[in-house]
DNA sequence: TACTATGTTTAGTAATTACTAAACGCACAG
DNA sequence: CTGTGCGTTTAGTAATTACTAAACATAGTA
C-alpha cells in the first residue's frame, strides 16, 4: 500500500531516531522502533529492511537489541516461517526494562570501583588530613549515586501505573 | 607531592571516565572532572594536563564543556594569569543544569518533530480509519514525552533540597 | 617593541561505532 | 538429499567522535 511512505511517517521516523541517538542509542534503533510502532500488524524482518532502507543484518542485530531491551516482542504465526515484531505500547514498561539493562553491566561495576576506592582509602596511607578530605568527598558522591539508584528503582516501581503518579510527584516538589 | 598518582585516585578517575562515557559523555570528561572533585584546592589548566594525561587542547574544550554543564566552576587568582577551576560538589546541583542544557538543543526539536507530525496528522488524506490509529499512537508517545519532560522538570525542582526528597519520593511510590 | 606565559583553535589522526554485503546455518518442502 | 526461504554471523567499510600536536591569539612584562 504505502510503498513510498508518506512524508508525515517519514518525518516521525526521523524524530524517533534523532531521540534515539540523543539517549546513546544507534540511529536506527530508532527508526526501526518508530516503523514497528506505527505498524498496526506486526511487521517481519523483510518488511521492517523495506520501510527503514536498512539491511537485514542490521535489523537483525538492532531488533535482538530492541527485545533485549523490551522495547519490542517477537512472536511468530502458525505456518510461517517469519518472525514478526511489534512495538510495545507501555512507555513505562519499556522504561523500566531500559533502567533495569543500564543497571547491571558496566554501570554497577563502575560504581563498584568507586565503592571500593573509598573502602582502601579508609585503610590508606596517606596523610591524616588529606586522607579525611578524600574520603568525604568519595563518600558524597557514593551516596549521591546511591540516590540515583532508588531514584530508577523508583521509576521502575511506577510499573503501569501511569502518568498520574507522575503528577503526583510533582505535586510534591512544588 | 604525588607527582605519580597513588594507585587509589588512579581508580577513582578511571571508575568516573567509565560512568562519564556510559552516560554519553567523553571519557575525558570524567577524568577531568574527577581530578578536580579529588582536590581540595583549584587547579590550573597545566595541573589538570598533568594529572589526566590529556593534552592542553582536549583539557580546554573539555573543562569548557563542564562549566558550560554547571559541573565545573572557573575562576582566577588575582596576579595570576592562570584560570582555576573546582568541581561543583552539589550533585543535585549539576543534575539540574545538565538537565536543562540537554532540554533545549536536540531533543526539544525531535520532540517539535513528533508534535508537528501530530498536528499533520490530523488533516491528512490517509483513509479514516489508518488515521485514526496513527493519530492514537502518536498522540501517545506525545503523553509520554510530556511526563518525561515533567518528570525532569520535577528533579530540577529538587534545588539543594537533598536526598531526603529522594526519599519522600520513594515512599509515595512503595 | 619584542618576549613570555597563558588559553584557544585548527587540522589531522586514532579509535570507536554503526552499518553493509555476503557467506553461513538451519529447518522445512519437495 | 537437494533446494528454498528465512534469520544470523562475520569481515570489511563508512561515519562519527575523541583526541593530539602544533599554530595561533592575547595580555602582561621587560
């Protein structure tokens, strides 16, 4: 039907995938998201390679990452070969799947570094008054970052409960 | 004094240039900043070269782009050409202004992006039912925007309020 | 005036990341 | 067992980004 698509498509997949990158993900992570969003049917892989101009290794590997991330679900038909891919449509869920993958893996071990920087420097050499400052200041921004973390297991808490919580917390920082 | 780094700052400065990239900021970046956070007293742009290992060139634009982020403060010691620089210890603080410098610029042109495809959208010439559903998915990923952006509004709120708005946070959400 | 000590800009390079093209593997159909 | 339709992997390329080295600009100093 839309084989060239329209300018107003077009033009969405081209916002989605600006956002995209401006949060660290790839360009066309984006763009196939976007596409499967504005798909009402699940779409294959052959028909998302059409409406991106990616190849298919490119949306093979981008769409594996998008599941990963559970920003999309692969399901299949009986008698068909294909997998078909749809977008998932609770935005909170997504977050929260995305926070949830940003945790583990080279954040918490970063963190940990920090962590264990402030434990050695109690036990450290240094002198008395540098060693004070040092430790205060490791301290600080391990609790600061610790705030981070509840502030996302927050997030990831709203589960579906939707935008009103938002509100909610705005309401109280007014 | 430590004209080499004692092993336990070297940690701390490569754990922050791991989470300065992870959060889509150069390595450098992070390094710079943790050098800075790590003294007790300013340092000049020579002393920051020295203790990062970087060039003059990447540490001037770098440090730049902190202050400009409201991590960093520049300042000059009179009968003393050299500009000092300090780290910003309130995180909350720096959370805010990076939020707003990341508000404008891109992401709030992707957003108009999606906004205006809305409005398009509504007046376009696909058949009505298409439309319809376009229209519904848009205007929901538009919803979710807005409660991000609420969301990020709401942190640059929390001001120096601290961490016990963190909390307060948490136990409306529990 | 020229000299020195600073920070900035620029042009080029290195490193990283996203992507392409094509080989591959596997399951099913004949 | 062979061929066909699919997704995956891989090896190489293009594009982006972070950085270096060095020229440059500026302001103070002799």
């Amino acid at each position: 039907m839309t084989n060239a698509l329209p300018q107003i498509k077009r033009d969405f997949i081209e916002g989605l995938s600006q956002i995209s990158r401006f949060w660290g993900f790839p360009k066309g992570m984006g763009a196939i998201f976007a596409v499967l969003y504005l798909s009402p049917a699940p779409l294959s892989l052959d028909e998302i390679v059409v409406q991106t101009g990616l190849t298919k290794g490119a949306v093979s590997t981008q769409v594996r990452a998008l599941a990963r991330l559970g920003l999309v679900y692969r399901s299949s038909k009986l008698a068909d070969r294909k997998d078909y891919y749809e977008a998932e449509t609770d935005f909170y869920k997504s977050i929260r799947s995305i926070l949830k993958e940003r945790q583990n893996t080279e954040f918490d071990r970063a963190l940990a570094a920090v962590k264990d920087a402030l434990v050695r420097l109690e036990s450290g050499a240094t002198h008395a008054e540098e060693r004070a400052f040092l430790v205060e200041r490791v301290r600080a921004l391990q609790e600061f970052f610790d705030a981070i973390d509840n502030l996302s297991r927050a997030v990831v808490k709203l589960e579906s409960l939707g935008i009103s919580n938002v509100q909610k917390i705005l309401s109280i920082l007014k």
